[in-house]
C-alpha cells in the first residue's frame, strides 16, 4: 500500500513538472522595437557612362543682307559758294568736294556715284528731296527764251568736281544761284558691283535700289 502510493506522489510530481516546463516554452509578447542605426558610409562612385552620339547638322540659315564693305559713301553735302570760271564764253559754276576715297585704282576699275538734290528750283521744276544721279539738265523758260541748265560731277583722283553749265549763260556768278542744291557720292571698287548678291547690280539711276542693294542709309 505504501509502495502505491509513493508512486502515485511521484507520478503527480511529474505531471506538475510537466505542466510547468509547458507553460514556461510558450512565446511571449513582442518586445519594443530598437532604434534606427547610424547610416553607412557613401560608397565610391561608379565610372563615368560612354558618350552619347552627336546629333545631327543642323540646317544652313538663309544668307544675311549685304553689308556695306568696301563701299563708300558720303552724307548729302551742301556747297556753300561756287567758283565761277568762263571757257570759251560758257560760264562754269564749279564746287570741288575733297573725296579721298577716289584712288587712281577707282578710276581705272571701279566706279564713281553722284547723286543730286535739286532744292534750289522751283518745286514745279524739280520736286522738293527728289534724287536723280548726275548728269542732270532741266528746261524753263527765261521770258521767251529756253534755258537748259546741265548739272554734272568730274572724279578725279581725291575730289569731285560739281559743274553747272547753262546753256544762256544765265548765272553770271556765285550769287546769282539758290545755294539749297546738294549731293552726295557712292563709290564701288572694281568686283564688288556684281560680287556682293547672287543678283546683278541695279540701275545705278535707280537711287533707291542703289541704296538698298548695297546696304547704304539713305
């Protein structure tokens, strides 16, 4: 009787154990989650990429204006007296501008310019601002006589000579014409009239054209 129940005592004593080590294995609760460690070191950097290909020529821009290179032109000048000299009886008024531009090279391959405002006549005659380029000759009337006065420009080398001839002798000196005439030159080297635009040269009597052409203020 006593050997059963110190079995029993000792087979209750295991159960407990047993129970106990079962309830001990169990998980417990998740415990609080731990602080963000320090960020690492910057690696190296990586080698530089292949260039990429070049892109494509862009198209050719359309050919600019022509410039004024190698012309020469003055603003209008106003003479403000004339010498008068007489030739075989023809009465001369002369006005000499100084023009270095005008080499003996000029003479010989380029070409020489004048154009005239003619402010001194009557607008009937001769349109206020109105351009020509000289030779000019304008007709009236003196009473019942026909007088044609004929304006001209002489080049020589450093200077152009401005002459006006009438053809009755109606200017007997520097006083007796309007000082409101003015002039201005162009001058074109030799291969730069034709050179400059794939267009031919305009009508050199053509002031506007001229100007426009050549890229010259009017």
């Amino acid at each position: 009787m006593k050997a059963t129940s110190s079995l029993f005592k000792k087979a209750v004593i295991i159960l407990l154990l047993a129970t106990l080590l079962a309830a001990c294995s169990k998980t417990g609760p998740a415990g609080p989650q731990g602080q963000t460690g320090a960020t690492g070191a910057t690696g190296a950097q990586g080698p530089a990429g292949t260039n990429g290909t070049n892109g494509a020529t862009g198209a050719t821009g359309s050919q600019g204006p022509a410039g004024t290179a190698n012309v020469i032109y003055s603003e209008w000048f106003t003479p403000s007296a004339y010498t008068v000299t007489t030739t075989f009886g023809i009465i001369h008024l002369d006005y000499n501008k100084s023009t270095p531009g005008i080499t003996q090279a000029i003479l010989d391959n380029g070409t020489v310019l004048t154009y005239g405002k003619l402010n001194g006549y009557d607008s009937a005659l001769w349109p206020t601002n109105q351009v020509a380029l000289l030779p000019i000759t304008i007709d009236y009337q003196i009473g019942t006589t026909t007088n044609i006065d004929t304006w001209s420009a002489n080049a020589t080398v450093g200077n152009i000579e401005i002459d006006l001839v009438s053809s009755t002798n109606a200017y007997s000196g520097d006083g007796s014409i309007n000082h409101a005439h003015s002039f201005r030159y162009i001058i074109i080297p030799g291969g730069v009239a034709g050179a400059r635009q794939s267009s031919p040269p305009p009508d050199y009597s053509n002031y506007d054209a001229v100007c426009k052409y050549y890229g010259i203020p009017e």
